[in-house]
C-alpha cells in the first residue's frame, strides 16, 4: 500500500498526516478546495499549511462533492484517509445544506465509485468525530449506574444550572465518565450527525466490498498548524488570537464545561497506525488522551504561556448543540493498536503557544461568528 489518498490533506490533521506518511516512503496524492474559511483568500500565495505540502505531494485542487475530482484522485490509489469535511459544530446548525453536501454527499461519491468502478483501492480511513456521542456517558453515584443524557433542560440553562441532571431522580447531578466507543450514538449537532453518517455508511459498503474500514472518533485535535483565523471551530485558536490582540474572552456557560484535548502529533501516529496495522480493520476507536480540561482552565494555561493577561467574561451565555462534557476512553486504541496518546496538555500548549508566538495574527472574526448565531437564535 505505497499510494495514499488523503482528502482534505491540506488541512491541519492532513498537512502533518501527509507529512509524516511521506517520511515513511508513501507516495502522497492530496484532494482539498483549499476552502477559504481555513486558508484564507489566496490560499496558493499565503496559507502556510498549503505551503509545507504543495511540493512534497501531488495536489490536486478539487472538491469531494465533484465526482470528475473523486475519479481523477483516485486514480491508482491503494488507501483513502477521508479527512474532507465541514467541522464546525455551531456553524453546523445554520448551514445546514452546506455540512450535509459535503460530509455526506461527499462521501456517499466516493462509495459510489468503490462500488461501482474498477479501482485498487485497498483500505479507507475515515475521520469521524466524539460529537456522534452528545454528551456521552455518565453516572449516577446514587442509582450506582450509567446514563446517556439527551438534552439539558432551557430552563436550568437560563437560570445557570449547566449540570446534567439524573432523569430517573431530578435531585441528583450526574458525573461525567470516559465514554467508550459502544456508548450511545445521540449526537447534539447537524456537524455530529453528518460525521456518524459518513463513518457507518463507509463500515457498510465497504464491508460489503470486502474493503477494510477504519473510523477515529477524534477528540479536539489542536496542535501546531491549526487555523488561527476561523473563528468557528478550535477554541485554542479562537482563545489564542483574542489573547494575542488582547481582547477579552467570552467564557460561555460557567467555563466548567470540560473537553478531551489531544495534540495533533499523537493523532497522526493513531490514524498512521490505522493505515498499517490490520488489528485496526473494520474497527471504530476513539483518540484522545482520556482526560476532561476545562474550559476556564484552557484559557488560564493560555495566558500564562502567552505571558499576557486579558479579561475572562463568564457570560453564561450557551449554544444550541454545544454539549457539557465529554472525554475519550482510548482502552480499545491501547489494546488493539498498543497505542497511547504520549503529549500531555502542558506539554502540548506550550508548544502550540511557541508557534502561535511565530505566526502572524490576522483578522479577528470571532464576534462575527457570534452576531451569526445569536441571529439564528442559536446563541442564548
């Protein structure tokens, strides 16, 4: 399996995965529009992740929901990594047509054609997402067992109760736990489920065509190379550049909602592993580190690193389709692939910080992404 395909392989996960496969002695092709929210408005001239590939791989500048583009990537591959997608949660909820073209109708292009095109494709690894959980799984100390949460309460929200409440006992608050790759499918956002979407309908076709599948739920990938100016997904990003114009931050709920941060490093070598091994086959794993980080306490880490201190506004604001909390069980990427995430949050940080100190910090369109949803009524 020398020639890889990865799709979106201009982004952050697929620059650094398009990289180190090239390291290993594969052969690179890389299909990406080069979409503007992520590399800008002349991407060929000034975005920096399109630089450190464009001479390394064979690009081809097309889009997923082309199926003239699908066919001519394609051409003499051995392995898929489906990384093209739309990934914005909030965003997802108003441009609705947008994340389902491209995420579902995209990859139902590409099943197509395995179905019913001579190929030699090999192997598909497909990057899905923790957001097919919702707010994942959790335990009631007092009924001693767990539970899948659906929706929080409005009222609760508007009155600052961000916990999920025991819907078997009211009284009771439940406690976030890891949550493993057979807990409950109930995602909380268009983005979530558009990303379920494409994992299992790749597990069922590919099946069938007797094509090995790997699906990665990742957690929230960050790390040097991710986009500082999209304002709609990356809150490391998002924080970074108002901490570096010395805006204030806008802490939604109480800034305890937690999530599971893992350096991009650690999830290039989990979907390098996926491409290799064939322990990984017709498998789901989740990749985090299987820690919870708060919000509040990515923000202050931040700042201490950056060295600059600005004002953290805990608005108690709240999104529609944001959920509380959510962290990774990674036993089976640890029994199965002998995989275990090594780069610490700390760690981490600080050497995303020392990149983002290197970059230049443009425009900050964060508010605008806001204004966006309150218009839509979906930031409260």
């Amino acid at each position: 399996m020398k020639n890889i395909l990865i799709t979106g392989g201009a982004g952050f996960i697929g620059a650094s995965l398009s990289l180190q496969l090239i390291k290993k002695g594969y052969t690179v092709t890389v299909l990406d529009c080069l979409h503007p929210q992520i590399h800008g408005k002349t991407p060929e001239q000034t975005s920096p992740l399109y630089q450190s590939i464009k001479d390394k791989v064979q690009f081809i500048k097309g889009d997923v929901t082309n199926t003239s583009d699908w066919k001519k990537a394609l051409h003499q591959q051995h392995v898929v990594v489906h990384l093209a997608a739309e990934t914005g949660t909030g965003q997802s909820m108003y441009e609705i047509e947008r994340y389902t073209t491209v995420n579902v109708t995209g990859t139902a292009i590409l099943l197509d054609y395995l179905t019913n095109e001579k190929h030699s494709i090999e192997k598909v690894v497909v990057a899905s997402s923790r957001a097919v959980y919702g707010e994942g799984k959790y335990f009631s100390q007092k009924m001693n067992r767990c539970f899948y949460p659906t929706d929080r309460n409005e009222a609760d929200l508007q009155q600052g109760i961000f916990e999920l409440r025991n819907p078997e006992n009211k009284e009771e608050f439940l406690v976030p736990i890891a949550t493993d790759e057979e807990s409950k499918i109930q995602p909380k956002s268009i983005y979530g489920l558009t990303k379920y979407h494409q994992e299992q309908s790749l597990m069922i076709c590919c099946s069938s065509l007797h094509i090995p599948c790997v699906a990665f739920r990742y957690q929230n990938v960050y790390g040097p190379g991710q986009s500082l100016s999209n304002p709609y997904t990356g809150i490391l990003s998002i924080f970074s550049t108002r901490i570096k114009q010395q805006k204030s931050i806008n802490i939604f709920e109480d800034g305890k909602e937690s999530r599971d941060f893992v350096f991009i490093d650690d999830v290039v070598n989990a979907t390098i592993a996926g491409i290799e091994k064939d322990a990984a086959d017709f498998n789901v794993f989740n990749v985090g580190t299987g820690v919870a980080t708060s919000v509040l306490a990515v923000a202050n880490t931040l700042m201490k690193n950056y060295g600059i201190e600005v004002p953290l506004e805990i608005s108690g604001q709240y999104r529609k389709g944001d959920i509380r909390h959510n962290f990774a069980d990674i036993i089976r990427l640890q029994k199965s692939l002998n995989l275990t995430p090594s780069i610490s949050f700390e760690t981490g940080i600080r050497n995303f910080c020392e990149w983002v100190n290197e970059q230049e910090i443009g425009a900050d369109k964060y508010e605008q992404s806001l204004a966006e949803m309150r218009t839509k009524g979906l930031l409260k």
